[in-house]
C-alpha cells in the first residue's frame, strides 16, 4: 500500500516536472527542473528495488549530464529564446501524433504478459546486495556488451573533441 | 511490477530529505514574516557605494568548458563500471581482472588522444 502510494507520487510528480521542463521560456529554469525530475526518477528506481541504477542516476544524470547540459545553454547564450515563443503554431499535427503514440502503447499494453520470472527474486537480491548480484552477472555474463561500453565512451571523448577543438597549434 | 517492493532501508535518507526541504523553505519562510521591509532607491540599488552595472550579466561561454564537461561524463561512467566490479572482484575474479584491463586500456586510448589534442590545456 505504502510502496503504491510513493509510486502514484514519482508518477505525478515526474509528469509534472517534465512539462515545466518543456514549457519554461528561461532554459537554465527548464535545467534546473530537470535535475528535480532525475531525483524523482531516482527514487522511481528505488522502488523497483534497482538501487545501483537510483545511485547512478544521482551521479551520472543529475552529476554529470546536467552540468552537460547547463554548459550547453550556457555557450548557446540563448537571448532570443528568452522572448520568442517556444512552441511550433501547428498544435493539430502535435495532437495527432500525441494520441497516435498514446494509442499505440495503450494497444501495447493490452497484449504485455509479463515473463516467467528469473532467478533474482526480491529475496535472494537482498541476501546478496544489490551491487553484487548486478557485478556478478555483468562480469561474466555480459562480459562483451561491457567491453562494447568502452568503445561507446572512446567515441564520445574523439567525437566531442573533434567537435569543440577544431585548431591544433603546431 | 511498481508497488511490490519497499526500500525501507532507505527511510533514514527519506527523512533527510524531508527535513532538509524543510530546512530550506521554513527558513526563507520566517525571514520573510519577521523581517522588515522599508525599501528606499539607495537600498535597492545593486551596489550602495560601487558603479552602476554595464551591460548584460549573461556572456557567451567559452566552448572549452563543453570538452570539460563532456570527459568529465566520460570518465564518470568509467568510474561507474569500476564500482559493482569492485565490490564482487573476490568473486570473479581473474578473468574479470584482465576485462577490466581491457576496458581501461581502451579508454586510455581516449585519453592520450585527449592529451595530444590539448584538450586539458586551457591557454
């Protein structure tokens, strides 16, 4: 009872949260509810017993990408936006397409059957601790989508170097 | 499925949280029942003895602090990756050991090319 009822707050509450995100005219207002809604999302996580994925979206999301983003709206130096609407005039096209995709997940949703259950109950979770259980299977398991990780990120230190540091001085 | 799970070892951090919030409100709260408004035009004005501001306060930041930014999120998911082997390294052991080498070493390769594009340097 207790758990559903904190679940209808982070549902509410991170609903309410991205439509400031999206509406606010400042975008370094838009920002900082963003960082409230990664914590929203964090304790979402929290109750769908992911401690280690609630913990790094405290440290990498609202840590890390958010200072990202703050950077970026920083160097943007966005004076129009602050002025101008922010919105596209054609509302219809935006209904159609947001109750497309509503109908689509709601037909989604009718034919989910959840799957048979694996080996990592609540209870065997909690014996373990979260972060071990998570290891153990990441390390041996998942070994090749990890090392896939490191190329990921490889990219993205050469890509936003290219980008941002066009001169080398000689 | 949400709603079957309580992290009910996370009520001290819950508590935290709302007392802080507290904290935080209730303080601007009573300072704005309590204390005295008597503006005048010298009290109100930014600086009482200095010079009158001149021009925006908003400037164009320097694209530099985007690379920081952007190998600080880098390196902060490394970081990520090195907790949860950290804590079962008495388990996997060797071979997970050798991966993780792997995994440095590639970011590594990242990290030099950031040394010699001068990256880190600010001039």
């Amino acid at each position: 009872m207790i758990s559903q009822l904190f679940f209808g707050y982070f549902a509410a509450v991170i609903i309410i949260l991205s439509l400031l995100v999206v509406t606010r005219k400042n975008p370094v207002h838009s920002v900082m509810w963003m960082l409230l809604m990664f914590f929203h999302i964090a304790g979402m996580y929290l109750f769908l017993n992911a401690e280690f994925i609630a913990a790094i979206q405290v440290i990498v999301y609202a840590g890390a990408i958010l200072v990202l983003f703050l950077f970026v709206v920083l160097l943007l130096n966005l004076r129009e936006e602050l002025q101008t609407n922010r919105f596209i005039g054609s509302w219809p096209a935006g209904l159609v397409i947001a109750a497309s995709l509503l109908l689509s997940m709601i037909a989604a949703l009718r034919s989910f059957v959840p799957g048979p259950s694996g080996p990592y109950t609540i209870a065997l979770i909690e014996k373990e601790t979260h972060t071990r259980v998570l290891g153990q299977v990441l390390y041996t398991e998942y070994l090749f989508p990890f090392e896939i990780a490191s190329l990921i990120l490889l990219v993205a230190i050469i890509g936003a170097i290219v980008l941002a540091k066009k001169k080398v001085r000689s | 499925m949400p709603g079957t799970f309580t992290p009910s070892a996370y009520l001290p951090i819950l508590i935290f949280l709302v007392v802080a919030t507290a904290f935080g409100i209730g303080a601007l709260l009573i300072g704005e029942l309590f204390r005295l408004k008597r503006p005048y035009p010298e009290k109100l004005m930014p600086y009482e003895s200095g010079n009158e501001p001149v021009g925006e306060p908003r400037i164009r930041f320097s694209v530099r602090f985007y690379i920081i930014a952007m190998l600080f999120v880098v390196f902060d998911v490394e970081a990520v990756f090195l907790y949860p082997w950290a804590v079962v390294f008495d388990r996997v052991g060797f071979f997970a050991f050798i991966e993780m080498i792997i995994f440095i070493i590639i970011l590594l390769v990242g990290y030099v090319y950031a040394w010699k594009k001068e990256a880190f340097v600010w001039d």
